[in-house]
C-alpha cells in the first residue's frame, strides 16, 4: 500500500484519487505522503521487544526455507 501511495503521488494523482485507487483513507494517503517520498518506504523502529535475530542469521533461515525439507524427513513442505 505504501508503495502504491508513493507511485501514485509521484505520478501526480490527488490524495482523493490515491485513496480511491489504493482503498484507503484520505488521512492515510495524506500520512504516508507527508513521510518523505521513498524514504517514507522504510520501516520505522518500533517500540516493543528488540529483535533477537540479526539480518545474517534471518537471511540464513530464509534461504533455508526457500529451498525445501531434505529428502531424508519424507515430507514435500515446511
């Protein structure tokens, strides 16, 4: 949805246009839009918990996940 709002905008569309075409709120085109652009695109820190896993290791799971269970657990999915 951000992106969209974001490509929308750089195309010229109104806040009212965006909403429609997205299926949003006009406040949260107007929000979204006042987040600087793409780099309104970036997560922004939350409050809550630190993360406990680091980007390698979250890289490394997704990269096992991708390529499938080994062929000795007789299964065909995670």
């Amino acid at each position: 949805m951000r992106a969209r709002i974001v490509l929308l905008a750089a195309e010229g569309h109104t806040n009212t246009q965006i909403a429609s075409l997205v299926g949003c709120s006009r406040k949260a085109v107007v929000r979204w839009r006042g987040r600087h652009g793409l780099g309104g695109l970036d997560d922004q820190p939350r409050s809550g918990r630190p993360r406990t896993i680091n980007d390698a290791r979250r890289a490394e799971i997704v990269a096992v996940t991708l390529a499938g269970p080994p062929a000795g657990l007789g299964i065909t999915h995670w």
